[in-house]
C-alpha cells in the first residue's frame, strides 16, 4: 500500500478548511440552538414541577376543607336533629297538657250537667210531690207546710 503524501496533506488541509467552515457557520449556531433549546426545556420543566407543586398544595387545601365541610355538615345535621327532636317532645307534652285541660274541661261540664240534671230531677220531684201531696190531702196545706213536706221527701229520695 502506497500512501501518497500530498494527498494526504490536501485531505488533511480540506478537512481542516471544512472543520473551520463548520465551526464558524454551523457548529456556533448549532450549539446555540440547543443551548437554547436546553434552557427552555429547564425553564418550562422548572414551570411545570412549580406548577404540579402549587396544585398538590391547593389540592391538599381544598381536601382540608371538603374535611370540614363534612365535619361542619354533619355538626349541623346533629344539631337540628337534636333541635327537632326537643320540638317533637315540646310538642308531645304540650299534646299532652292539651288533652288533660280538654279531659278537665269535660269533666268540670259533666259535672256541671250532672248538676242542672240534678235541679231538674229536684223541680220535676217537687212539682210531683206538690201534686201528690196535694191529692192526698185534698188541699189543707198552706204555704209552709207544703215546702216543709217537700224538703221532707227531698232528703230521704236522696237527690
């Protein structure tokens, strides 16, 4: 194998101009291209993991306070639980002083019937007394003996 120099050395000095061209034209723009490309990858993956970091804390903020509005939900829901069923009871016992009030009410107007009825059984005695008495008799009695004789017959009828 014959090397032949001077083509080695035009191969070596065309090598050295295209390295030169490639450095000055390309290489410069090349490397500033991706340099460029690399800070903005950095600077938009810097932006994202801001980003995922903000979210995590406003998800973990908004948890907290899905957590309380259970919690405070629920403590509501038990306080009117606890309100209704002391108007239930309120409402049951005044139910209750209501229908004893009507109990007494009844009574004191059975009472008060069992009394006129009482009157007029004395009235309807009386006036049957009077009649029979004064059959019996054949009208001698006056005025006072009648009443006296009536009271008479009242007390031992018992009414």
């Amino acid at each position: 194998m014959d090397i032949n120099v001077g083509r080695l050395i035009v191969s070596v000095i065309n090598l050295g101009i295209l390295y030169w061209f490639l450095k000055k034209y390309l290489f410069g723009r090349l490397t500033t291209f991706m340099n460029n490309r690399t800070e903005s990858m950095q600077s938009k993956l810097a932006l994202a993991k801001s980003n995922l970091e903000e979210a995590n804390a406003m998800r973990e903020k908004y948890e907290i306070q899905l957590r309380t509005a259970e919690t405070e939900g629920k403590r509501i829901v038990e306080e009117y639980k606890i309100k209704a069923q002391k108007l239930s009871e309120e409402l049951h016992e005044d139910a209750k002083k209501e229908a004893g009030l009507i109990r007494e009410r009844a009574k004191i107007d059975a009472e008060r019937e069992l009394e006129k009825a009482k009157d007029e059984i004395k009235r309807q005695i009386i006036t049957l007394s009077l009649l029979a008495a004064s059959k019996s008799i054949g009208g001698q009695l006056d005025n006072e003996k009648h009443h006296v004789l009536i009271k008479e017959f009242i007390n031992k009828a018992g009414v």
